[in-house]
C-alpha cells in the first residue's frame, strides 16, 4: 500500500497491516513495497502481457514500477531479510478512509474495484481482497493502492473476496440509501465492515425478501448458517480448480449495476449542502471575498492548502487553481458528495474528506496504530477556515483559545481566517433557540486571541458585508 509521508511506521499503513504478500518501506523519502515471490511473479506476467503498465497510465492502479537498482536491492533486502523483490510506488498523501468519504465516493470505489476484478478476469488472475482501504482519491479520482491483491486463483468461476465487497461496499451503500445510516457510523466501530447478520436487523422481515437485500443479504445469510453446521466443505470447494469465469461475470455485471442504481438514486440534500445558494452574500459580496482569497494565495504560494469548513469547494478549487494540492474537509457529507461530484465534471488537486472537526477521524485499529488520526495525518502550508470560527465556537461549543490553537497545530504557515460578528444573519441562524452568550465575540478580541500565537499579515473587511478576512502567519 501507499502511505503519506507523515506516517511514521512502515506496518502503519492502509490496508497493509495484516497483509501476509509484502509490508511497505520508508526508505530515504520513497515508498517501496516488498513482495513475495508468487505475488512478484504474478505481476511479472501482467506487466509482460502489459495489463499493469495499462492499468496504471490509467490512473485505475497507483504508479507502480519494478526495482531493479541491484545496489538499491541488495540495501532493501539487508534491512528487510525474508523478501528479493520490491517495487516502487507513486507517494499518495493523504490517506483517506471510507468512515471520511461521501456516499458516492463510496459508490465509485465499489465500481472502481469491480472494474479492476473484471480486468484482471482477462488475464486469469484475481483480487484477493476487496476492502475499501485499497482505494484512494488522490485529486478526487480512486485509485487501488494494493497490488499484492492481485492473485492467480484455483477458481475463476467464483469470486473469493464477494463477501468482504458486500462488507465494505454493497451493505453501507443500502443502510446509507435506505435506512438513513451515514459511513463514519458504520465503519468506526467496525472497521472491516458488519456481518449479513448485523446488517439484516436494520430490515424488516418484509425488506429481507426484497429484491434489494434478497441476493446480497437474505440469501447470503442463510448459507452461511448452513456453511457454519458443515465442516470443511468450504475449504474443499475452495481449491477446486475451476477456469470458467463466466459465473462470476454474470455476478460481477449484476453487482455493477446495482451499485450504480444505488449511486444514481442518491440525492444529497443536507443543511450545508446548499448553503452556497443561501447564505448572506450578495454576488459583489461573494466575488470580494474570492478576490482577497485569491490574491493573498497568489502571495504565499502554498504547496499544500487545507480548506476546513470547505462547503461545495468554492474556494478549494481556487486553491488549486493557485497552484496548490488541496485537501477539502467538512463536516456535511451531502456538502462533500457535491463537492466530489464536481470533481468528476472538473478535475482538479482537490482531495475531498468528510471531517467533523470537533470530533475528527480517532487513532483506531490495532494498537490504535494501523489507522492514524485525521490531525495526524492531514496539515498544510496554508489553512482556510472561511467562515468556519462561529460555527465552532457556537454549534461545537469550542473555546476561542481552542479553535485559535487547533487552527495553529495543522497549519505549517499561513491561516486565512474569515470573521463573522455576532450581527450576521447566519451566525443569528445558528443563535436559534440559544442563549445569547457571544456578545463579547467581536473582531478585536478574535484578533487579540489570535495574536498571541500568529502575526496578522493582512486584513480586509468584505465589501457588502460586515466581515472581515484575516490573513495571518505563524512566527518563523
């Protein structure tokens, strides 16, 4: 798998934690994956018969290449005995889970891994694993990252890894779309997905016959009662050798065409997810404000951006239009899933990630290692947080010294902050049926807090708007 470059521990990465092919290395700033032979073979052949060099001009596998260096290989084989083969990866930063993604990112990494099965079927080969943490969306495209998946299998007649896609992929897409579950709360206490079993209590007896659950849950879930009162019968059908892949084509064409009917009925309509058409601005107001934005990025040129409280991407792709790879974080997953499905119309640096900054994704997994937390994993040159601070400060009850200091611990640099008095229209909406405790909140005492950890560059009021844009820096 690809790591960013913050991640500290080679065993410390998406996906790769338990896999028994190959563990990924740290070496002078690079990311090398070591391989076992049969998995070094494998894509040996592929890359001879010149599927893997498609797959990756493609951009559906992550920039993959073969070591050769022998210096370099003699060096990573001392420090990393047992193994003779490594490949070279592209470096992916950052990381991005699916507890952090929108319901159709969701979707596309489901038909991204279905479109990679149905590939590698041509050339009889398969993918082991079919977990969402071998996708990332590095400039909001998915990408699978572990090609120690990729396997010559007894049986193409059957896929092996069906039930952990319908884990990971086909069971949060209905809970999502039909029960109204959203994906932090289903994966957080599961990491590797839920059962046919857990998931078949949130349908009622009726829904369970449903042609929606009937092939992928009820049916499923039944066998695997019968499988559990048999023994060793799996394993034997197993490692019968079967080199007719028409069954699982079928299955895989249907399972296609469930989840892009699942993604296409999907309509997000959340509170934020439409705040671009509703908030207080007037257009001059608007185009103000992006002007300043724009011209203190022009300025600082940052080469990295974090926009908090990114709403649609408005200003994201500014960003990114400025030169910078950006990371484009908020805490509505329809505002998100917009975003996102602008990103497929216009491409652009833009990593999109569903974050609730006053509850972030945890340090989870084993030894709260294998899946670092959002703060650890995400910063930047420069931080936007456009009017994100009353939404904190009110909705997340959070201190003005806590937002300052947060606001100060993940950015490198610069921080571009947009302050809202109490006046506001939008901050008056959030003050419905509140108790008025922020009249004290006025742009001299955010500027005297913020003071005292960054040094105010620039500050601008917004034309129309009783706003103010403060452009600061931290202390070299």
């Amino acid at each position: 798998m690809i790591a960013a470059a913050e991640t500290a521990s080679s065993r410390r990465i998406a996906g790769s934690f338990r896999d028994p092919s190959g563990h990924v290395i740290h070496h002078r700033g690079e990311i090398y994956r070591a391989v076992r032979e049969d998995s070094y073979q494998t894509l040996q052949a592929l890359d001879k018969a010149g599927l893997l060099r498609e797959l990756v001009e493609d951009r559906i596998l992550v920039g993959t290449g073969f070591v050769d260096d022998a210096e370099l290989v003699e060096l990573l084989a001392h420090e990393h005995r047992g193994y003779r083969h490594f490949l070279k990866h592209e470096l992916i930063a950052p990381i991005t889970y699916p507890y952090e993604w929108s319901y159709s990112m969701l979707a596309d990494a489901a038909l991204h891994t279905l479109g990679l099965q149905w590939a590698l079927l041509e050339q009889g080969c398969s993918l082991k694993d079919a977990t969402g943490y071998n996708i990332q969306f590095p400039d909001g495209r998915p990408t699978f990252i572990d090609v120690t998946s990729i396997e010559r299998p007894a049986r193409l007649d059957v896929w092996y890894a069906l039930g952990q896609f319908g884990q990971m992929f086909t069971f949060p897409l209905l809970l999502c779309r039909y029960h109204g579950w959203d994906l932090r709360s289903y994966f957080l206490g599961h990491l590797n997905g839920r059962s046919c079993e857990q998931v078949l209590r949130s349908f009622s007896w009726l829904q369970r016959w449903h042609p929606r659950a009937l092939l992928d849950l009820t049916l499923p879930n039944i066998l695997n009662r019968r499988e559990q009162r048999a023994s060793g019968t799996k394993r034997q059908l197993l490692e019968r050798r079967n080199s007719d892949s028409t069954p699982q084509r079928m299955n895989l064409r249907r399972l296609r065409s469930k989840i892009r009917r699942l993604a296409s009925g999907y309509k997000p309509d959340g509170l934020w997810a439409s705040y671009a058409g509703t908030c207080s601005y007037s257009d001059p107001a608007e185009q103000a404000k992006k002007r300043l934005v724009r011209e203190f990025l022009e300025s600082a040129s940052p080469a990295t951006v974090l926009d908090l409280g990114c709403n649609t991407g408005d200003y994201s792709y500014i960003a990114a239009e400025c030169g910078a790879r950006v990371v484009a974080a908020d805490a509505d997953p329809d505002a998100v899933d917009l975003l996102y499905r602008r990103l497929r119309r216009q491409p652009a640096t833009i990593t999109p990630m569903v974050v609730d900054l006053c509850n972030p994704s945890p340090a989870i997994g084993f030894r709260n290692e294998e899946r670092p937390s959002f703060l650890g994993r995400v910063s930047g040159d420069c931080v936007m947080a456009l009017a994100l601070l009353h939404h904190l400060h009110v909705s997340g009850n959070l201190p003005m010294l806590a937002i300052r200091d947060l606001l100060h611990d993940i950015t490198r640099k610069h921080l571009i902050l947009e302050f809202v008095p109490v006046e506001d229209p939008m901050f008056q909406q959030l003050m419905k049926f509140r108790v008025d405790l922020y009249r004290s909140l006025t742009l001299d005492s955010c500027r005297r807090v913020f003071s005292e950890r960054f040094r105010v560059v620039r500050e601008e009021s917004i034309r129309g708007t009783r706003r103010t844009l403060m452009f600061l820096r931290k202390p070299d």
